[in-house]
C-alpha cells in the first residue's frame, strides 16, 4: 500500500458512513410527510446545485460529460433501482432491517461476478456466501408470524447496488467522481418528476391512502420537511465526496471491513430516535452478513495480488 493513506480512509470511510446513516434517519423521519417521489426529486435538486456550485469554484471548469454516456446511465439507472427500494422500504421496517438487507451486495457482487463475468469463485467464498444469506434470514425470519413481504425490499436494493458496483468496476473507471455523482443527480431528478407526474395523472386513491409514501406523487411542503431535504442533501453530497475520496486514499478491499460500521450506525440511530432494539437473531444475522463480506473482501484482495505477483515473474 505504498503511497496509500489507510488512517485516513478509514476515517473518511467511517466518518461519511455516519452522515449517510444519519440521512436516512431523516428520511424516515419525514416519511410520513413527504412521498418518495418528492424526496428524491427535491434532494437532486439540491445535490446538483450544490455540485454546480463545487465544480464552478472548487474543482475548476473541467467538462464533466461522460466518456461512455451509455455506462453511466446504465450505473445511474442501478443506483435508481438501489436507492428507490432502500428508501421504499424505510418505513415500513426498522433502520438495521433495512441496512441489514443492503449489505447483502458484496454477496451478490460475488454471485454476479461468477455468472455474468465469468469470474473464477473457489468454494470458501461460496461459504462465505451462504453464510451471508443464511445471516439475512435470520434477520428477516421469513418462518415467522412477524415476516412482512416488504423486508425482501432491502436485499432487492442490495442487487441493484451490486449490479451499480460491477457497472462501475468495469465500465466506468475512466470518469470521474464529478461525472457519475452528476449522472446519478440527473437520473434521480428525471425519475422523481416522471413519478409525481405519474402519480398525479392516475392518482390511485386506494393505494394512496394504504401507502401514501409510495402512491402519492406531491404532498405540501412545510418548511420544515424543506430544511430537513436540504439538510439530507448536505449529508449525502459530503458522505459521497468523503466515500470517493477514501476510496482514492487506501485499497477497497482493505477498506471492506470499515463498509459494515454503517450496520452499528443504522443500529444507533434506530435505537435513538425509535427504539428499535434488535433481538439476538438480528444481531447474529448482521454479524454473519459481515463477516461473509469481508472474508470475499479478503479473498478478492489476496487472489488480486497473487495475480500481480504471477504476472510480474512472467514479465521478467
């Protein structure tokens, strides 16, 4: 890791891990004032001119437009999918529920990397992942009287987000941080508005007053739910450029184990402002859930080295 500043990163990492969590504390504070819909509209708003603000008086006028306009949609289109199932199922579940089912994506990452890109997955990590999925039915109980069809949600999320990881990956490490924050700000603001024109056109009553967050497409906007969407859009720009800048800073594969301490903040914040106590099955299930995650981590890292190591004895 010459030339890597890994105290740094994991403190950026850990740090932009809290704000995120705390948004989306205060996401589900204001859920039942504001639709989804609305929300992702309003803080894309908010985050593209933030950026446009940045970009004109920190980072310079460099252009911003994609190489490949293609990938980065398609990535921006994942991350829709990602995001749009993480904060659908916000409040209906608690904050670890949610979080729980996301961070299922490293196992999904593994899976997808096998049976899209042809990636070689020896058996341990095919352990490591049924051990993550056996963690995410012990905090979903899909045997139980409890189980509700919608705690699938955040593990839906958690394909998309792995889909966004694989696309990002391979088809778009030449652009730059400005230009995929930028795509996905675009994407958000033009799904939000198609989603609140949708919505008002048909608005479906009896869906609206069964699930008013997901089926209604504008409600009034108080000022404080408007400070709230900007302030979680102030979160959200900071923990991003904090995320990619940690990811600059030290190797991701080293960084993978500090990815999980937003499973310890989502459990916080959910304890703080609605105490939501996780039983022992949760706390076993998320424990499992990171574990898995960091040994592929570990084992991508190892097995990305000992390729290194084989190519350069070739060279010689």
């Amino acid at each position: 890791m010459t030339g890597d500043r890994p105290a740094l990163a994991a403190t950026l990492m850990v740090g932009s891990l809290c704000m995120l969590s705390l948004q989306d504390s205060l996401v589900k504070l204001a859920s039942a004032d504001v639709s989804l819909w609305q929300f992702q509209t309003l803080r894309a708003i908010c985050n593209l001119t933030m950026l446009f603000v940045l970009a004109r008086f920190i980072w310079g006028n460099g252009s911003a437009w994609p190489k490949r306009f293609w990938a980065v949609a398609l990535r921006s289109l994942f991350l829709i999918g990602a995001m749009l199932s993480f904060f659908g199922a916000i409040p209906f579940l608690s904050l670890s529920e949610v979080a729980a089912g996301l961070y299922v994506f490293p196992l999904f990452v593994a899976v997808l990397s096998a049976l899209i890109l042809g990636e070689q997955v020896g058996p341990r990590r095919v352990i490591a992942v049924i051990a993550g999925f056996c963690g995410t039915l012990l905090i979903l109980k899909p045997a139980s009287a409890s189980f509700q069809w919608v705690s699938l949600v955040p593990v839906i999320a958690g394909l998309f987000y792995a889909a966004t990881v694989l696309t990002t990956r391979k088809l778009c490490r030449e652009e730059s941080p400005a230009t995929l924050a930028l795509g996905v700000s675009v994407a958000f603001v033009t799904v939000g508005i198609l989603g609140i024109a949708v919505l008002e056109t048909v608005q479906p009553v009896a869906l609206a007053e069964s699930w008013p967050y997901l089926f209604v497409g504008w409600n009034p906007l108080s000022l404080e739910i408007a400070g709230l969407i900007l302030v979680c859009s102030m979160l959200n720009l900071a923990s991003n450029i904090g995320l990619a800048k940690a990811y600059q800073s030290a190797e991701s594969s080293w960084l993978a184990p500090f990815d999980y301490s937003y499973l310890i903040f989502a459990t916080f914040w959910g304890v703080v402002m609605w105490g939501d106590v996780p039983d022992l099955l949760s706390f076993t299930g998320m424990a499992m859930i990171a574990g898995s995650g960091c040994y592929v981590a570990w084992r991508e890292r190892t097995e990305s080295r000992l390729r290194e190591a084989d190519l350069n004895r070739a060279l010689r």
